[in-house]
C-alpha cells in the first residue's frame, strides 16, 4: 500500500531553537494533514492543507503543500517544553473513498530545557 | 475543533473475553468513523472503516469475525474485540469525519486495552 516517508524519526533539541520535519510520498495527495500526538493520547489535528503550494501558519507552527503534491512540511518556531510529542504527517490519496488517511511513521521530538 | 471521545480509555480483561470500545462524536454527526490500531512506538494502522448504517470495510489483513465494528448512528461506532488474546493487547484509536468535503479527522483520546 501507499507509505509515507517522514523525517526525521527522532529530535532532540534546546528549547528556543527551530524545528523542521517532511513527508514524502512516492504518489499524489490531495490532502496533508499534520497530527500531533502525546503519550497515551490520541492525535490532535494541528494543521491542513488543501491546495499544491499552500503555506498555512498555527501559531509558532507553519506547514506547506508541496508544488509536486508529493510532499509537506511542517516547521515549530521558538520550541517550548509542550511541544514535546509525535508528529505525524497523513495525506488523502486522489480519488480514495471515505477519506482514508496514510500516515507517516512519525517524529518525536524531545526538548532540554 | 470537532470533539470525539472514547471509551473506556483503558481497560484490562482477562484472555477469552470480549471488550466493547465506545467512540463517539460529541458535537456534530459523522457518517463515516475509522478505528485504528498503534503498537508502542509505531505509527497508526488503519484496521476498518465505520459507515453508518451500513457494514464496515476492514483493511487486508484484519479479522472482522475478531474485531466486530458497529455504526448504528450517527454519533456513535462500537468497536468489539472477541475472544480477546494477548496478542491483541494494543492502542485502540477511533476518529471520525466532520463536514462531506473536506479531510478533517478528529480523533478519539484513545483505549489501552490489556488482554491478561
């Protein structure tokens, strides 16, 4: 089935500093959604993403829809120890029925205050 | 955002019973729910697709006789896990749709499920 490449697997930064992570996927999305995740939780919706380009901001958090549609990113400014968590990209395949989402293997993000 | 809850969040039975989750859609009313499956440390498996007033789509691989999934509103999907061995001893996560056009998922705070 289809699979999205999420990187990196694991972060560990200073708080203060800038985080980046990507998704890839080998085929087209019309749709990238960024999850985030705490233990014993279940995902929380951070960020959509609709149209091929589009650059959405939450907060300190920024996402892009690739050009290609086969790729997003999602950047965390000025990190804060409750950022700590999973990240999870998800991406809706065109013409897939009932909005099943693939997802990313994930990113942790560890922070030292 | 869309709220989903589930219950119970955790729930510890012992091998050979049958567990019933709750997932439910507080404020607004969702036709299609998914219920997902993540082991420590993984990613979320998807295992069926809940259509209200209808029979669920599993995924390859997954057992409908083992994971009977009900949808008999449309607020509500029933996950039950029968016959429950060790090995299925997992997260349990379900979410569902808000609105017809978009690909907005909410999710449910999830159920730990310990199969002794």
């Amino acid at each position: 089935g289809q699979q999205l490449n999420q990187s990196p697997q694991s972060m560990f930064i200073q708080e203060g500093e800038d985080v980046s992570m990507n998704c890839t996927s080998s085929s087209i999305f019309n749709t990238w959604l960024w999850y985030k995740q705490d233990p014993g939780e279940g995902p929380v919706l951070l960020i959509a993403l609709y149209k091929a380009g589009e650059l959405t901001s939450n907060g300190r958090l920024t996402a892009q829809f690739g050009i290609t549609r086969k790729d997003s990113f999602l950047n965390i400014s000025a990190s804060i120890p409750s950022d700590v968590g999973i990240y999870f990209c998800a991406g809706q395949e065109r013409g897939r029925g009932a909005q099943k989402l693939v997802f990313g293997q994930g990113t942790r993000l560890t922070i030292n205050p | 955002g869309a709220v989903v809850s589930q219950h119970p969040s955790w729930v510890i039975c012992k091998s050979g019973t049958s567990v019933k989750i709750e997932c439910r859609s507080l404020d607004f009313q969702a036709t299609t729910m998914f219920w997902y499956r993540q082991f420590p440390k993984q990613s979320l498996m998807l295992m069926a697709t809940s259509n209200e007033g209808s029979k669920a789509t599993y995924e390859q691989g997954v057992e409908k006789d083992k994971f009977l999934i009900n949808h008999a509103s449309l607020t509500l999907s029933t996950l039950t896990v029968t016959s429950a061995h060790p090995e299925d001893s997992s997260f349990y996560i379900c979410s569902a749709l808000s609105g017809t056009n978009t690909g907005e998922l909410f999710f449910g705070e999830g159920s730990r499920l310990t199969v002794l």
